[in-house]
C-alpha cells in the first residue's frame, strides 16, 4: 500500500508546505500541494489522495469551509487539519463538521508521521471489514425483497468494525437508516444466521435486544 500513499496539503504558508512535503517524502509517499481550499478541491478531484492535511486559517477561504467542500466531494477521505490554535473548542467544531484528527503548530515530524500512520491503518482495517462485507453478501443471494445489497454492506461494515454488542438505535445513527430499515436488515442477517441477538431484561417492559455478529459471538457482553 505503501506505494499508493499520496498526500494533499493545503494551506497558504509556502514554507509549511515546503516542510510538510519533505515529511512526506521521507516516508516514501508521494506529496501534493495546494495553496487555497479552492485549489486543493481542483487537486483532491484530479488525484484522489490517500489523506489530506489542511490549514485552519487560511485567507478567502478557511479550513472550516474547506473541510466542508471536501466532505460533498469525499465523505471518507482522512483530514487532519493544522492550526496554531490550541484550543478545545476550534477541535470540537473541525471534528464535528468533519476532520478526523487535529494537530498543533508548529508541527514536528515524529507526530505528523505517527498521526498519519494510524489513519492509513484505519483506512487498511476500514478496507479490509468491507471486503469482508462483501464476501458475506455474495454469499446471501438472491437477496430478500426490500433489501438492497448497497445498504446491507454498509450494516455488514458497520457490524465488522464494532466488535461488540450494538443496539439497533446505535446501528441506526450510524448508518444513517430508519429504525424501521435497520431493523429489517438485522433481522434478514440474524434469520441467514450471520447476526446473532441477545434480549437483555431490564427491571420493566420488553427486553432490549442487542446484536453482534456470529464469529464475534465470544466477545464479553
């Protein structure tokens, strides 16, 4: 995968830029730069990057718009974005809005390579439960009526990355789907014998079900 890694950086200051692609070159990833969000949307359409580390205050516009021009384009590519500011409350709203990691100026090699390298993993593991979505819907043909094998990945997924007892409204939020939808496509998984479910009594009122999927089944409730 190593080969593939490229990296965008956008931010206004050329001499960071100049710093942060010798960073990268020195990883042996292949670097890109773009001096305006503007620019780097241009850059992260034409390229595809592996990643993207991006400036919070840039003039015209500034890395809050830029994390939001890059999310209607690519919902999945990992952001870091760079600021002077240290302050909770600026990594409270990128992260919310849509960056997955936050780094302070002045940056220093040794953590820029380290925060890098636990995103390519995730991207590695990310991959990899897709994958095995996928193995797992070929082999539930033909599907059911009203289940959509876009959809039923995406649950499979979500189900991969959480080794763990979920909760249809958990499963819910996540993937974006109505309750009545997620609960409908966990019942197609448990009834093909992929999900398995565990009613939980509470002091009053009906159990409250939970799901995991088999080949987790000894994970600790």
């Amino acid at each position: 995968m190593k080969n593939e890694i490229t990296i965008l950086s956008i931010d206004d200051d050329k001499s960071i830029c100049f710093g942060i692609s010798a960073i990268i070159k020195s990883q042996g990833w292949k670097s890109i730069v773009a001096y305006n969000v503007d620019d780097g949307i241009k850059s992260l359409i034409k390229y595809k990057p592996t990643l993207i580390l991006l400036d919070y205050r840039m003039p015209f516009k500034s890395g809050i718009v830029g994390i939001e021009e890059i999310r209607k384009i690519d919902k999945d590519v990992p952001i870091i974005m760079l600021t002077v500011d240290d302050n909770q409350n600026v990594a409270n709203k990128c992260l919310s809005i849509g960056a997955n990691d936050f780094a302070i100026k002045p940056i220093k090699a040794p953590d820029l390579i380290s925060r890098i390298n636990v995103h390519l993993k995730l991207l590695e593991i990310n991959k990899l439960n897709y994958n095995n979505s996928k193995s797992k819907v070929r082999n539930l043909y033909p599907l059911d009526k009203g289940i959509s094998e876009s959809t039923l990945k995406k649950v499979l997924t979500i189900l991969y990355q959480n080794k763990k007892f979920i909760t249809v409204d958990y499963l819910s939020n996540e993937s974006g789907l109505s309750l009545q939808s997620t609960y409908r496509y966990l019942q197609f998984l448990t009834d093909n014998d992929i999900v398995i479910v565990k009613n939980v009594f509470g002091k009053i009122g009906r159990p409250k079900k939970f799901y995991i999927l088999k080949e987790y089944k000894k994970v600790d409730f």
